[in-house]
C-alpha cells in the first residue's frame, strides 16, 4: 500500500492533516523542522522525522527509508502576513528554497503527486467577491507572493518533469479537532480566533481590533473561515484525484460565507457566554479589505463538502481546544 508524507506535519493545519489521515487508514510519514510545529499535536500512529524540508540528504534518507510513498502534502511553510511585510527574505528563503529543494528531491526519487496549501493571500486586493481561481493573483505581501511562486514553480516543476500538484488555496483557517485534544498553538500567536479565545480565557486582556476604517459594511476586515478537517479532507480527495491520473489544478478552499471582525468577536462571545473586552486599534500592513471564497470548484470537480460551514460551529471546536489547553502544548510537552 501506498504511503503518503507530509511535510510540516507538527503545524496547526499538518497536524489535522495528520489525524484525519491515519483516520482514513493512510500509512503516514510526517516531516517537520519543529520550527513553529510541536511533537506532540503529531498522531504516534505517524511515523515522525525532525528536519528540514531543504535538508537534500535529509529528505533522501526520509525517501529511502519510505519506498513506498507516492504523494507528498506540503505544509512547510512560514505562514504570517504581518511578519513577512517586515522580514520578506525569511519567507522567500523558507517557502520558495525549501519547495525548491523538495521537488529537486522528488524529481531524483520519483515521487510524482504534490498537494499544496496555497493561500488566499495570493489574490491580493480583488476587484470582486467571491474570489474565483481565475481571477488575477496579485498579492500585496511577501507571504501571498511566496505562495504564488510557489505555485508558479510546480507548474514548471510539472512541465519538464511531469510531477503533478494541486494547489489548494485557503481561505482564513479556524477551529480544532471537535475533541479538544489538538489546536492552534503559534508562539507568539498573531490570529483572530485564538487570540479571542486568549482573552475570554483570561490569558490576554484585550483584543485590539486592527482597523475599523476598511471598505466593507461595518469598517472591519472581511475574512472567509474554514475548519482544518474541512481542508484536511480537501486533501484527501486531492491526493486521491492526483493518484488517478487527473492533471495539475488549484482549488479555492473557504466556506463561501464572509464574516467580519467583529461579527467573529459576537459569534465568540455567544459561543464561550464571555464578554471578551475588545478596543479598535490602527491598521495592520498588509491585509487587504474583503477575502471571501468562490468554492463551487472544488465542490464540483474533487466532491468537496465542507461540514463546518456555520461560524458558530467552528469556534466551538476551536474553544473546546483553547480551554481544555489553555497554554497550548506546552502542557503537554
Ligand atoms: N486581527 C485583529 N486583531 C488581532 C489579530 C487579527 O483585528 O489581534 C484581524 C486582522 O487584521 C485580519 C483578521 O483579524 O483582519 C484575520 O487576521 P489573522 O491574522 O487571523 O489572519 P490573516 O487574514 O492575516 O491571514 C490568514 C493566514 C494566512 C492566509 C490568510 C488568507 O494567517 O496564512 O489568512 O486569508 F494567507
């Protein structure tokens, strides 16, 4: 039986990938550097490698030992919009080196499917919503275009050594796995959802509310959630639509439904019954107004339904992991 590895497998979105593998009866292998990953959040029903994804002779040893892996899932990326607008060569360096030395590897190896997590953050400023995989990409941030030549690199990547990819392009990604046994745990975290649930956990004092002078109805960044199971079983279907013999593609992954900051603040406090002190601060660089998903693509063309599509559900699961952990891993570490 053919095994599947993923790189960045320790991460908030790998390690769901994980899970929702091994659930599935996936022979697993995961890699991660444990740079932002954690040990812990990775299934023991994983087998688990700590390196790094640019490491050549590293990764080769991860192939060799695991002949029979057909398909890599990538998750090994540095992923923060305000952090890449003041370190920009951290994310080139990370992101597009490290896909870079990946796929030299693949290419020596023979392994010929790549599921990717691209990013909304490819788009930049649409001209309109919701956003289709057609539209131009044009992003207005280092991290958005890390992606996108990351993206622009498989395709040549798969023109002259015919290693095949789907490109799947999240939207904003919240919750946890409905049990409350693995999470989101960034350090230090940057998120909406986390960072609400930190203050009605006590934890931090305030959420300070970035900008209330966009262009959208209530001044507040617009923003499309989905739940990681929802994108973790995307993969799956990506995964299993590559090992058919489909051709490259990108997707679109987001729930469809725009929801603003501050309609994300009511929806926390109705879920946690916390009153969640929140003030409005200036702008964050680099995030643009309104991101809301066309995701009939997927849907129609990999048969993806994502079960998480109501706000209040996802913050749910997203609670049931930040107050049983209230600091993360580290508890469990
Ligand atoms: N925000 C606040 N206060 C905070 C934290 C965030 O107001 O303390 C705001 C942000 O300004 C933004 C929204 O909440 O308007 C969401 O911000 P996040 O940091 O949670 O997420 P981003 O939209 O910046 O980025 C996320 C991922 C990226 C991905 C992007 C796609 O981190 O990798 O979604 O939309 F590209």
């Amino acid at each position: 039986m053919a095994s599947v590895l993923v790189v960045g497998g320790a991460g908030y979105i790998g390690s769901h990938m994980v899970d929702r593998l091994i659930e599935n009866g996936e022979n697993t292998v995961v890699v991660d550097n444990l740079s932002t990953g954690h040990r812990a959040a990775v299934s023991d029903k994983a087998k688990f490698y700590e390196g790094d994804v640019a490491d050549k002779d590293f990764m080769r040893n991860v192939f060799k030992e695991n002949p029979d892996i057909d398909t890599v899932i990538h998750f090994a990326a540095y992923s923060l919009v305000g952090e890449s607008m003041h370190k920009p060569l951290k994310y080139f360096d990370n992101n597009v080196a490290g896909l870079v030395k990946l796929l030299e590897v693949m290419k020596e190896v023979g392994v010929k499917n790549l599921v990717f997590s691209s990013s909304a953050a490819t788009y930049g400023i649409p001209d309109h919503m919701p956003i289709k995989e057609s539209d131009p990409q044009n992003p207005i941030n280092p991290y958005g275009e890390s992606k996108l030549m990351m993206e622009k690199i498989m395709k040549w990547a798969d023109e002259a050594y015919g290693i095949k990819y789907v490109a799947l392009r999240y939207f904003n990604v919240a919750g946890a796995k409905p049990d409350g046994s693995i999470g989101e745990d960034h350090g230090p975290e940057t998120h909406l959802v986390p960072i609400i649930l930190q203050v009605a956990l006590g934890e931090r004092e305030k959420l300070q509310i970035y900008g209330d002078d966009y262009n959208t109805p209530d001044g507040t960044n617009i923003r499309d959630y989905v739940h990681p199971y929802d994108l973790a079983d995307a993969h799956i279907l990506a995964m299993n639509y590559l090992r058919e013999g489909n051709p490259s593609d990108a997707f679109n992954l987001g729930s469809s439904t725009g929801f603003s900051n501050l309609e994300m603040l009511k929806a926390a406090r109705e879920v946690t019954g916390k009153e969640i002190p929140a003030e409005i601060a200036g702008r964050r660089g680099g995030d643009p107004d309104s991101l809301v998903a066309a995701s009939d693509k997927a849907r129609k063309v990999l048969g993806w339904e994502p079960k998480y599509d109501d706000v209040h559900s996802l913050i749910e699961t997203a609670w049931a992991w930040h107050s049983k952990h209230p600091h993360g891993f580290e508890d469990r570490d």
